[in-house]
C-alpha cells in the first residue's frame, strides 16, 4: 500500500444562511495516496467544492464554518493549525487551483508580478533577479510560449487556458505534496480542456504529487482519477477504485449518473435515462437516505441514514439496497 | 425534390472592430464566414465548435437577432434574409430560439404565466380564458404543474427555468427551434430529462431543431446532421453517425479525440492517441490565411496556408461535385463534405 499524504475524516462543515443553518457537508471520509489522484464528483449543491475550501481553510467567512472532523496532512491536522501556520501551508504544501482563474487572478497585475510574489512568499528564491528567472522558468514548464514577454501580460490578455496555466504555475510554485483541482478545466473548450489534463497529468508524474480532482464530469472523471469518490448532498454515497465504479456501480445515484450522460457510442436520439426530480434544498432535505425521494428502489428503511458499508477492500457504498444491484 | 425547412447560402456576418480616437472602422471580427447548410422538417442539424467558431452568431442570424453581412437565408423556400419588422414578427411564429439561460431574455419582474401569455398577446390570439388554457397546457407539455403560472422566474431551478424557456418558443407552434447552449449550464442528470423533452417535442410536433452545443455527447446525441465548425467556417458537415464514425477533417479528429470517455479501462491506449492541438484558437480579427485550421493541424503542408480549402454544399444528389466517401454511398441520406485538400490522404494514413 502507498502511503495516505491526505486523510479527511468525518468532515462536517455548516453555513450560516437566513433560515438557520445548514449542513453543507456531512461527515465526509476519504484518504489520498502518495502520486495518485483522487476523483470527487456529484452536481451543484453535492458540497464538493466546500469539502475542498474547507480542507484548505478557505471557507467564506463568516459564514461557513468547519463544525467536526479533522484533515490530516501527513499526520498534521490543518484544521486545528493557527491562522499563519497554515498560511505557511497553504501554498508550499497544498495549493489550489479554481475554475475561473480570472477570479482568482489580480486583474490589476501582471501574472510574473504574481507568480513571483507566491516565490517570495514561500520560498528561498533569493534576489529579484533570481526571482524573475524562476518565474519565467515556470511559465516554460506549463506550455506558455514566449514566456520571458509573458511575464508582462495582464490576466484579460491571456486566453482561458493560458489563464490556467499561469494559475497552475502559481500553485505549483513551491512544488506542494498536494494539488486539489476545483473544475479546472469546466470553463474550457474540449481541446484546452485537453492540454490542461495532459499538463496536469505531466507535472503530477514527474513531481509525485497527489491530485484532487474535483469535478461534475464523469468523463474527466474517468480519464484521470485512481479512486473516485461520488458525493450527494454533502455525503458520501459511493467510493471505489476507477475501473469498480464504472464497470460495478452500486449506488442507485452513481448508477443513474453514469446512464443518464449521453454517449458518442449510444443510438442518437433514444431517450436517456433520466434521474427523477431534482436535488433538494439542503433546509429540505429527506429524512434517512438524502436521495430517497428520487430513487426507485427506495422502501421505507431508506428513513434510516445508511452507513457506508464495505464492499470489498477498495470499494464502500451507502445505500441499504445495494446487494440488489451489483454486476 | 422537397424545399428543406431552412436554407442557408453564403452566410457571412463580420463585425467593425473600431479603434483610434475617432472610432474609426480598423478591421472586422470574421464572425462567421461563406456557411451555407439545410435543415428539414423534423430533423436536428447540430452545430459543434469552441469558443469563437461562429456558432451562436448563425443561430441569433437566422433568427435575424443579427443582421446577416452577407448571404441568403430561405425558410420554406421564401428569401427572409432582409424581411421588414412586421413580417420578422410573423416570421417569429415559425422560429424561436432557446438560450442558456433563457431569463436572461426574460422579464424576472413578471410571473411565469404573464411570460407564458405573452406570445398570445402579442400576436393578438385568443381571449383571456383560453390563453389561461393556453398557458396550463404549456405547462403542462413541458413537465411542470399548473401552479407554477403564480410564480416567478427566481423561484425556479435551472432545469425548471429552462423548461418554462422551451415553454414559451413552443407556445405559438413554431417549425423550428434553435437551442443554443440550451442545456450547457444544467447538471448531467437534469440535463438529460431536457433532451428527452426536446426529443419528444420534436417527434410530436415534427419541430426542426437547430442545436448549438461545445459538447460533443450531446449533439451527437441529439441530431441527424452535423457541421463542424472553426473560426467562423465549417469545416465538414455530414450525417450525425457518419461524422463521429468517420471524421475526416484533422480539426474534427482532434475535437472527437479530446473528449473525455466515461470509461477508464482503455484510457491509456487514449491518452496514448489522443490529439492534443497546439496552442489556442486564433484571433477572428485576423484569421490565417489559406485554411484557418493550418497553424495547429498536423498534416498541415505548404499550400495550406495559401489556397482555401471550400466545402461545397453537402447533398450528394444535389451537387455532384461535393466528395462523398464510398462507404457512406447507399445509407439513405448519408452525406459528408469536408473542407480541407489533404483529408484522403490524412484518413488513409491513419488507421
């Protein structure tokens, strides 16, 4: 077995919102291996990106807030760290990278200002000079052409999948055990969604760094992830290695999931399966099972919260009905 | 030989890119350049391309939201590229569009059933009873219950917005219907209940459909004709099954083999023949000479920056001189035309 660099337990994270409180992520377990890259996939509202914000200790304040469990960064609990020791982290061990980089870019600074400010910040890079060498060095090592006259440029002069690079040489600055990937690629054409999987890919191999990928599309999902974890309404309700999830779905939700994508291989216009309803409000959610009210298979033991039982070694479903399914 | 619903020749739409102190007219954004195509009646003509391929400025063209720089576009066999206000507005009964977000053309101050009603309105049909009726049986077509007349756009999901849209272009009977992007923002389980909706409302109203998309899955899913388009052309047009089971032109092999699979046990045997384009989409203020795909194609040889490649008008029976492949011969309707020289010898170098 690799070593877990990673290991989220029971992560629970709330927010505040003007009926009360709700509970946006719910008891969230999964490990990361040294070098592999793990899936998180499920739709808006699944509490994906929150489970991400709240491992990096970037939850909208004061909003939302972690409320139980801990995120063990080779053994060290990053949410018990104090405020700047985890700003020292963040960054030089784990970094993040987001769908929109333009947000997440100054857009009043040239991207080497940026790039080389994150150096500075973290690492020993020495004189400006230094810096600058670094800086341009990156940006090679991302695909971005010309990268000493690209040092210069503002983010609105980039493309979106220059944009993406430049955020990817960012977070990978200070070369981080960890790179949690928040739908990097959602707002890209299909061709650069391509470049930056096979840049991601590259610099996960040749680094030995451990990925987490977040994202809504199944097909993404199974070209780059080793474990896939599949989230409904703040819960886990299906994890397994890439090949179990896809050739033995056991989750009615993970089932109706992968049906209801339309495929190059299917007959053009047949009906797809559908997934009935949609995703309740997290203030509204049903009793037991959070997908009960839209599954068929749903009898009434489905009132009682299944537990996320073992199916084999690698592979942990939570749905009281999935002896019934299996291939 | 029957008119096609929808005919499109030479459709070219340039927009003035201004600058200097006096806003002069420095050059044009070649939107979209020289398309031509046919849609029939109850079929689905897919348009496919990245950002900046032209692709939503045909749709909003034909609709006549733009106005056409140059071109014909003929529905039913009748020239409506330069129709005045008042025939446009009859011309509306016949054509819709569906958008993204389709309340973003919405007024959000008004109640569902208001929005519902207002086609009727405006083209001075039935009394207020009967557009109520009008209005629930809408409503009802599209998947939603009848209360939801009361309430307002914000109170509704993407899936249910995007219903109510397809509602309203529905409402007065039209013959064909462009979704651009219809379904892009919705999650993959809401997404899939639109489709089924907009099958069924094409098999049982005969609706022609124009469907705009960057997913790939999704318009082959959807349609029985394809035009690939680059850079404000098309680069081939051809059946649905024909274009993802043979593609021929080296920008289509590339956006076929970009797409990710929902299937991980052959992945590597992908990544290994993946065709991952260099660099991005040129500037359309300034496109390449010759063939504007040469820069990042592979095959790409010295003439193809000089001499453009044409893709003729597709249908075989139509034109003869259009290059259709021996193995699509037979299959009923099967057509293929593809803009580029060297498209033999590219498909027979590749296995």
């Amino acid at each position: 077995m690799s070593e877990v660099v990673l290991s989220v337990d029971a992560l629970s994270t709330e927010f505040a919102v003007e009926a009360g409180v709700v509970r946006v992520v719910d008891k969230v377990s999964f490990e990361l291996t040294a070098g592999a890259t793990l899936g998180i996939v499920g739709e808006s509202g699944c509490g994906k990106s929150v489970t991400a914000l709240s491992i990096m200790g970037l939850l909208p304040k004061p909003a939302g807030r972690v409320v139980e469990g801990r995120v063990l960064l080779n053994g060290l609990d990053l949410l018990r760290l104090p405020k700047d020791a985890l700003q020292q982290i963040r960054g030089r061990r784990i970094s993040m990278i987001f769908q929109e980089p333009m947000t997440a870019l100054n857009p009043v600074q040239p991207i080497g200002r940026q790039l080389i400010e994150t150096l500075r910040l973290h690492g020993d890079v020495g004189d400006r000079r230094a810096a600058r060498a670094r800086g341009i060095e990156l940006l090679a090592e991302v695909g971005i052409p010309a990268p000493d006259r690209r040092l210069d440029d503002y983010p609105h002069q980039l493309s979106g999948g220059m944009r993406q690079r430049v955020l990817i040489a960012i977070a990978l600055a200070c070369r981080p055990e960890v790179l949690i990937a928040d739908e990097p690629t959602t707002a890209l054409d299909v061709t650069i969604q391509a470049q930056i999987l096979a840049l991601i890919a590259r610099l996960q191999r040749e680094r030995g760094m451990a990925v987490i990928f977040i994202t809504h599309d199944l097909g993404v999902i199974a070209e780059t992830a080793d474990r896939v974890v599949v989230m409904y309404a703040g819960r886990v309700v299906e994890t397994a290695g890439v090949a179990a999830l896809f050739a033995n779905p056991l989750h009615p939700y993970t089932r109706g999931l992968i049906a209801s994508m339309p495929q190059l291989q299917h007959v053009p216009k047949s009906r797809l399966p559908t997934i009935a309803g949609m995703v309740p409000a997290l203030s509204a959610l049903p009793q037991g099972c959070r997908f009960s009210n839209r599954c068929s298979h749903a009898t009434t033991i489905c009132a009682i919260e299944p537990p996320l039982e073992r199916v084999d070694m690698a592979h942990g479903v939570a749905c009281h009905h999935w002896r019934e399914f299996g291939a | 030989m029957n008119v096609p619903l929808l005919e499109v020749r030479g459709l070219t739409k340039h927009f003035p890119v201004r600058g200097g102190v006096l806003l002069r007219r420095i050059g044009d954004v070649h939107a979209v350049d020289a398309v031509s195509f046919s849609v029939r009646r109850g079929e689905t003509l897919g348009l496919v391309g990245e950002s900046g391929c032209g692709k939503s400025t045909v749709g909003k063209t034909l609709l006549r939201l733009l106005e056409p720089s140059e071109g014909s576009i003929f529905f039913e066999g009748r020239d409506i590229t330069h129709l005045g206000p008042a025939e446009l507005r009859a011309l509306r009964r016949e054509m819709q569009i569906v958008f993204q977000d389709p309340f973003e053309s919405l007024n959000a101050r008004h109640s569902v059933g208001r929005i519902l009603e207002e086609p009727f309105v405006i083209h001075r049909m039935g009394t207020a009873a009967e557009r109520r009726r009008w209005v629930d049986e809408l409503l009802e077509r599209v998947g939603l219950s009848s209360d939801a007349a009361q309430r307002y756009p914000h109170e509704f999901s993407g899936g249910q917005r995007q219903r109510i849209g397809i509602a309203r272009a529905i409402a007065l009977r039209p013959k064909l219907i462009v979704c651009d992007e219809a379904v892009s923002a919705l999650d993959v389980s809401i997404q899939s209940q639109v489709l089924n909706l907009l099958l069924d409302l094409q098999r049982d109203m005969n609706l022609a459909l124009i469907f705009i998309a960057h997913d790939l899955a999704v318009v082959k899913h959807m349609s029985d004709s394809i035009a690939v388009m680059y850079l404000g052309q098309i680069v081939e047009y051809a059946s649905a099954a024909d274009i993802y089971s043979r593609p021929r032109h080296p920008y289509t092999r590339a956006l076929l083999s970009a797409i990710p699979v929902p299937d991980p046990i052959d992945r590597e045997v992908r990544r290994r023949t993946r065709i991952v384009l260099e660099g991005d989409v040129p500037s359309p203020i300034d496109p390449p000479s010759g063939c504007r795909f040469h820069p990042r194609c592979v095959h790409a040889r010295p003439d193809c920056a000089t001499r453009v490649p044409l893709l003729e008008r597709a249908f075989e029976e139509a034109h003869p001189e259009v290059r259709v492949d021996a193995a699509t011969r037979g299959a009923p309707d099967a057509f293929a035309a593809v803009a580029c020289h060297y498209w033999q010898d590219i498909n027979t170098s590749i296995p």
